[in-house]
C-alpha cells in the first residue's frame, strides 16, 4: 500500500527551499523534484504545468513538467500570458526606451505585452497614450486617487498568467494592492498609508485569481528581463508590431531599418505611421546587439 501512487495534474506556484508548491484538484501539495530534472538541466520553475505522484505517505514528487510556451530566466517563470509594463507619467518620468525593450521582450516569447501608465493625477497621459495606442499596444491609465478596483481587473488581468514588471517608484504596488488588498498582507514591506514599497525578496509567487494567476511582484526586476533576455539584431524588428506590415518591402533584403535608402520601415516612419520614439528605441535596442556574436547570447 505504501508505495501506491495516485497521478494528479497542477500548475507550480511557489518554490521556497528545494520544496514546489503545486496547486491540484483544488488542493496545495508539497513536492520535490526528480533528480532527472537536476540532471538535464531543466529543473521546474513557478508557472510550469506538471504532473505529480502523490503516495499514500511522504513526499509527492513532480514526474513531468508539459511543454512550456515561454520562460524568463530569471527570475524563473514559465508560461506567462500577459506581461503588464507599469511606467507613471510623472515622478519618475516615462522612460520610453525601457519601456520598449520590456514590449520587445514580450512579444518575442509570445507574451501580450501591455502598458499601464500610473500616477495619472499628477500629470496629463495624453502624449504617452497616444505613443502605444498608435502602436497597437493595449494601454490602461490608473490613478490612486480615483479607480475601480473591479473594472481594472477586468482591463488589466489576462486568463492563464499575468505578470508585472516596472521600475521602482513607478507605482507597480500601488496597482497591485488597487486591485487586490490581500496581497499587502503578504508582502509585509508595503506601505498601508502609502500603498507601495520595496521588495527585498526574490522568489516568486503566483497568486490565483478570478480567471487565472496574478505573478507577485518581488520576483520580476526590469534589469534582469534586459539582462537575461537578449533578442538577436535579424529579430528585432519583427518584436515592433507595427513594423510588421512593412517587413519584407524593403529594397535590400539585409535592410537594418536604421539608415538604408529604400528601407520600408524608414518610409512609413517619415509618413507617421510609425511613432518616432518607437523607431529610436529599435535603433538603440538593434546598436546594443549588432555586434554580439551568437555564442556570446546565453
């Protein structure tokens, strides 16, 4: 009897000392890991879908992690939906760049980027609006001062998993804790009176909610996803959504869409059909890889 196993199938939402947390058949199980993960290279990260052998006594053991549609390195987390960018309009000023590269990031590991632009009482969005809006990036203004917590979930929230991302002071927590009260509770270093803090920890949680899971916030730093996900030059652009209709039409067929005459993208930049500092973001971002050599990206 006790080697008998029953096969249950869930999603890892935490791991804290070696041990994962698996959510299955509305239940929380603690697990360890095949040493064939160690082994390969491969181990199981907080967003894998797994399948886990539960015995009548001990420890339940992860047997198999399915087929991962993407993963960020670090920190480690598997199969993310929507990635939500939160950059304020004011203290600290957007930095169009990062924001760029956080987009480009999530389009090439086939995760809907979205921007949230915060602190919106401070200052008019407008400009910054309209930048992503033109750029067919879904964009959602949030003031502390006056939101509905509900009608946020409903923009913000994608089903699967949705994950933040965004500079300190950018009001990241503020959403959060706007949208879910609870999660203050667990991340202890948040403010009451200010509705935002710093985060010292590095691990990752997700958290279930309506439609899915919400990925807590410690775990995800801008420098790290810049870091850890390098895209290569010849993709670049194709992580520009609006550059995709003109990709292709060039004159050269190793066009940068830099500089070179009769380039398709500089066409519909110069007609304004692409936004200016979207293209000094490609450019910047293609400068800092063109010359890195293949073995060079981890």
């Amino acid at each position: 009897m006790g080697d008998f196993v029953i096969t249950e199938k869930g999603i890892i939402t935490k791991l804290v000392g070696g041990f994962y947390y698996v959510e299955a058949a509305e239940k929380i199980y603690e697990c360890k890991a095949r040493g064939a993960f160690r082994i390969k290279g491969n181990a199981p990260c907080v967003g894998d879908k797994v399948e886990i052998g539960i015995p009548n006594e001990g420890y339940c053991v992860i047997d198999k992690v399915t087929d991962r549609k993407n993963r960020l390195v670090r920190p480690a987390i598997a199969n993310i939906d929507r990635l939500v960018i939160v950059s304020s309009i004011a203290q600290p000023e957007p930095n169009t760049l990062i924001i760029d590269k956080m987009i480009a990031t999530a389009v090439s590991k086939g995760i809907e980027p979205m921007l949230v632009i915060s602190k919106t009482d401070l200052k008019a969005p407008d400009s910054l609006y309209r930048i992503y809006l033109n750029s067919g990036i879904k964009t959602v203004c949030f003031s502390s001062r006056e939101y509905d917590a509900q009608l946020l979930k409903d923009e913000i929230l994608a089903q699967g998993i949705t994950a933040f991302t965004g500079n300190s002071g950018v009001g990241k927590s503020t959403l959060l804790n706007a949208m879910f009260p609870e999660l203050s509770l667990e991340t202890g270093d948040i403010s009451q009176k200010l509705g935002r803090g710093r985060h010292t920890t590095r691990q990752v949680q997700l958290h279930k909610c309506g439609c899915g899971y919400v990925a807590d916030t410690p775990g995800f730093s801008t420098v790290d996803l810049q870091r850890y996900e390098i895209i290569k030059k010849d993709e670049i652009a194709s992580c520009f959504t609006e550059f995709q209709p003109y990709l292709g039409r060039c004159r050269f067929t190793s066009c940068s869409h830099t500089k070179e005459l009769g380039c398709a993208v500089l066409d519909a930049l110069k007609n304004g059909e692409i936004e200016k500092s979207r293209h000094l973001s490609y450019v910047a971002m293609y400068n800092e890889v063109k010359d890195i050599k293949e073995w060079e990206i981890k």
